[in-house]
C-alpha cells in the first residue's frame, strides 16, 4: 500500500510541476510519476527534505525540484525539436 501512495503522490508532484511550468511532462501518467520521483529526489537534493511529508514526499522542495526537471526536459527537447527541424531545412 505504501508503494501505491508514493507512485500517487509522485503522479500528483510531477502533474502540478507541469501545470505551473504550463509545459507538461511526456509521457502522462507514467511520465508525470517519474517527473515526480525524480523531481523529489532533485529538489531534497538541493532544497533538503523540510515542510510537510507525505507519501515520503517532502512536498515543497518535490514540487520545485520536479519544476527543474520539467523545465530542463522541456529545454532538452526543444533543442533537440529545433536541430531536427534544422536538419531538414538544410
């Protein structure tokens, strides 16, 4: 049971981290669970683990950790959309 609330709350965290960024995360559900895990790790990583805990999630440094990751992905795939697009215009 413990495992099927920290896949809902990380679903939740990397789901809000693309809301406020307005990008979105590919990949949906499974995309916005690994956002949210990776994320989480990410933000305790930089912020440390401090607010309120749930689901194992200390959900502020989470949310702004999973918001750097939406935003570098986003990034990431933005350029690599561009170099794609160049390369046919050439």
């Amino acid at each position: 049971m413990e495992i099927l609330w920290m896949l809902i709350v990380g679903g939740i965290i990397g789901w809000l981290a693309g809301l406020l960024t307005v990008r979105g995360v590919p990949g949906g559900i499974i995309g916005n669970i690994i956002a949210g895990f990776i994320g989480s790790w990410l933000g305790s990583l930089i912020l440390g683990s401090w607010g309120p805990v749930i689901g194992g999630f200390a959900i502020i440094p989470a949310i702004i950790g999973s918001i750097i990751l939406v935003l570098i992905i986003s990034f990431i795939l933005r350029k690599m959309g561009q170099k794609k697009n160049h390369g046919h215009h050439a």
